[in-house]
C-alpha cells in the first residue's frame, strides 16, 4: 500500500491544505514546538490524574494502562458530517428494524434476503427475546457506528456495536482537555460541541421507560465491578447523569420490578443502561454461574416491568457475519441503497470464499466473527510468514468462525511527534442514541489513531491512542 494513495486529510492526496484545516494551520505555524512538547506532557498527567485507564487482557494477568491522547485535534467540515450522519440514521433505523424483525416474524429470512442458518447456527441470536418487544420499540439504545475514510468522499462501515458501545467517556474527557489547554483554539474555529451527550443519554434511556412508569424514569447503570476494563467509564457516565452506579448485588426482584438497594431500602429503577454481556445478564435465564447479573431480571423484563438498554440479544446485528449482509439489510427495511458502504467481505463459511481466503493470506484482514477489540484477528500484509501459517491452522479448523476483508488505505491525519507533524491511520466512532423520540448523532466522536509509523491498528489495546474529533459548523 503506498504513501501516495492514501488520502490526507489535513493535505489531501495531492498536497494542498484542505479547508477544515486553515485555521488550524495558521495557529500551529505560528506555535513553538518546545511549548506544544509540554503540553503534550500535561495532557498526560491530566489523563493519569483523572484516572482515564482501561485494561488489558490475554497476558500472564491483566495490566491496567493509560490510555495515550494526542493533542492535534481531527477536524471534520460540517457539510461532511451532515452526508455521514444521513448514512449513520438509516443504517441505525434498518438495524432496529432487523432486531424486531428477527425475533418476531423473520420477513427478511422468508423473503430470502437472509439465509436461515445465519440465524439459527448463531450463537449471538437469544431465543429468550422471540416474539418479545421492548418498550417504545427500541432494541438499540446506543450504537457506535465504526467508520474508516479512504478519501475526500469515501466512508466505509468497518463494523456495527450494538450490544455495549464503549469508548464514549473518552471523547468527553478529550475535548474537556482540549478546552482546558487549547481555548485559542476554539475561539478560532466554530466546533459543535460534544458536552451534552451526559444529558442527552440520559433524556434519551428516560424516554424509553415502560408504559407503567410513573413519574420521572429511574435510570442506572449496571457495572461488572472494578476490573472490568471500562469500569472508568461506567462510573464517569453515572457520574454525569446523575443516576446510581449498581452491580449485580445491588439490584434484587421485588413485587415484579428490579429494585437497587439503598440507604432508605429498595428503591425499583425503570431503565437499567447495563454494561454486561447477555450471558451475564441473568443467572436464571443465561449462564448459571454468572455472579455479575440479577436473577430473574428477563422474567421481569418479558413482562414489562423494566428497560434493558441495549436490550439483550442485539449482538446479532453486528455479529461480523450478518455484517456482511447489512447492505441488503439496509434495502430491504428502508427501501434504500444504503448511503454507507460495506468493505468487501468474503464469508469463510462458504466454501469458494475460503479457498479465495487461503490463497490471498497475506493481503487481507481475517477477523473473528464474535471478536472485538482487535484481539483474535490477522493483518496479512504486516504478519509474519509463520504468524499467516499459524492462523491458516486455525481458519482451516473453525472456517466458520471467520470473515476476511481487503486491506483498506485508511485515511491519516496529523499526530504530534518529538519533531512536528506526522501523519497516521484512523477510524471513528460516532455514538448515536435511540429513542422513541427520535435519533440523535453526537457530532464527533471518537477517533482512534494507529501510533506507530505504518501501522493500521486503531484499537488501545493493541497501542493505539485518541484524538479530539471537532465538527466545525458550516
């Protein structure tokens, strides 16, 4: 993949200043790179301050790490964003719609737009959900719609999180250290602003509260505990809405509702936002031995009495292999073309694209069809002969079990390096929040940004880092 095909988007493909990025140039020329040096610095130490960590998993035992910002903001033109979020709407409507469909009458399976096994082999898809709707009609709450750029006008869905979106708590606290340490900057560039998402999830799970709610919503937030990897997170969003932190011993089922324990006894909550996966969720309902969830929460939940948001069983729409269905998907409950597109991907189940995989290794990216987090996945053109060997055993094993994509020319944007600027790799994640009230598309989110010089790999657990995402106003 060379340099010169990959888009900028600070200089474009041809070495020209694009136009969200004047201003921001004209302030950096005039900076000395001594003083941005020590502010790099103490965006660090506000980082370590504040405790912004996460954790790593699937070494000898789990290392807590800082998670690594950089100070150069990407900047995105409003008239950009307001294409992206068009595409960003109506692949979040046709995933809802999918959701209600595949557990009550299955049309889109009937009408042949779906194989049937896609389905009934996955192990994503809860039976527990069938001919279940959940209040307001809402099975995805928030959705993080990951998004990669291959140039001026081409964004690509990488993939869909629809169970437990995270990531949001840093592009909080990114622009709050970008207002504390570059205000010039804002005065000079009109940047929509991302602080009131807090308010807004909150407005938002409160109005998707069940019918026999009375009063205002009770909202909370269910955490694993502490060594959760996102545990900052769910205690910074609670934080910020106002409503209690809980976990599983907290919460109990009470005359029909879940109620949280309190100094002033139980007290029932309507809308449960729970950061835990669906096989924790319930001891009696899911996997027994799970000390993380409520029993009995889904009897309540199938009877009305509470709102789990994401509601359980949405990992089925963004299970990697269903993934590959989405611009179908999209057409078929819209009546649209989907504005965003798919990257190309072969399914490994089936056999013509297995033998296709094999033999092109080393130039695609072969992911797990449940993985997440960069964990379990090959990057054939930066991988070792043996490292393509080793994982060949394990596609020709469980075929299934994989889907394999091109590699993609990831737009770059600036970093800040000991000697100026330097371009590297990134995606985004914009958060989107559901409700019957409507959509709403925080404008930003969270840009991850491969680190090392060449490298493709967003995700902080494999050593990647954050940025400001600013959407100017047109």
């Amino acid at each position: 993949m060379s340099e010169k095909h990959i888009f900028d988007e600070m200089w474009g493909s041809d070495e020209v200043l694009r136009g969200p990025y004047s201003e921001f140039q004209n302030w950096f020329q005039d900076e000395d790179l001594k003083r941005l040096r020590a502010k790099q610095r103490e965006a660090e130490e506000v980082f370590r301050l504040a405790g912004i960590t996460f954790n790593v998993y699937g070494r000898s035992e789990a290392e807590e790490r800082l998670i690594p910002f950089d100070i150069i903001p990407r900047i995105i033109a409003g008239r950009e964003w307001q294409k992206l979020c068009k595409g960003i709407e109506q692949r979040v409507r046709a995933i809802n719609a999918f959701l209600h469909d595949i557990y009550n009458r299955q049309e889109i399976i009937k009408a042949g737009r779906l194989p049937k096994e896609m389905i009934a082999k996955n192990e994503a898809f809860l039976p527990q959900m069938i001919g279940m709707t959940p209040p307001g009609g809402v099975y995805t709450h928030i959705v993080g719609i990951d998004l990669v750029r291959t140039g001026p006008d081409q964004f690509y869905v990488l993939e869909d999180n629809a169970r437990t979106p995270s990531g949001v708590s840093y592009m909080l606290e990114n622009r709050e250290t970008m207002l504390q340490m570059f205000p010039e900057l804002f005065s000079r560039n009109r940047v929509q602003p991302v602080q009131n998402y807090p308010a807004n999830l909150r407005r938002s799970l409160a109005a998707c509260a069940p019918p026999n709610c009375e009063g205002r919503p009770t909202v909370a937030v269910l955490t694993p505990g502490i060594y959760n990897s996102a545990y900052y997170e769910h205690a910074f969003l609670a934080d910020q809405m106002g409503v209690e932190l809980v976990e599983g011993h907290d919460l109990r089922v009470i005359n029909g509702k879940v109620a949280m324990r309190t100094t002033h006894g139980y007290k029932p909550i309507d809308v449960l936002y729970r950061r835990i996966d669906d096989d924790f969720l319930d001891p009696l309902n899911f996997n027994p031995d799970s000390a993380l969830g409520v029993p009995g929460i889904m009897d309540v939940y199938r009877a009305g009495g509470i709102t789990i948001a994401n509601a359980p069983g949405t990992g089925i729409a963004d299970d990697k292999a269903i993934y590959s269905y989405m611009p179908d998907i999209v057409e078929f409950y819209t009546g649209e073309k989907a504005i965003l597109e798919n990257v190309p991907t072969w399914r490994c189940s089936e056999p013509d694209s297995l033998a296709y995989v094999l033999d092109n290794l080393s130039e695609l990216v072969v992911k797990e069809v449940h993985g997440s987090g960069g964990y379990g996945m090959l990057i054939g053109p930066t991988s070792s002969k043996k490292e393509i060997e080793e994982f060949r055993k394990k596609l020709t094993a469980r075929p299934a079990n994989y889907i394999a994509q091109p590699t993609l020319a990831l737009s770059t944007v600036p970093i800040f390096t000991k000697t100026g600027l330097a371009p590297r790799h990134v995606d985004l994640r914009p958060f989107v929040l559901c409700s019957p009230e409507g959509i709403n598309i925080t404008p930003g989110g969270l840009t991850r940004v491969a680190l090392e010089k060449g490298s493709l790999v967003v995700n902080s657990s494999q050593g990647g880092g954050t940025k400001d995402t600013w959407v100017l106003e047109d």
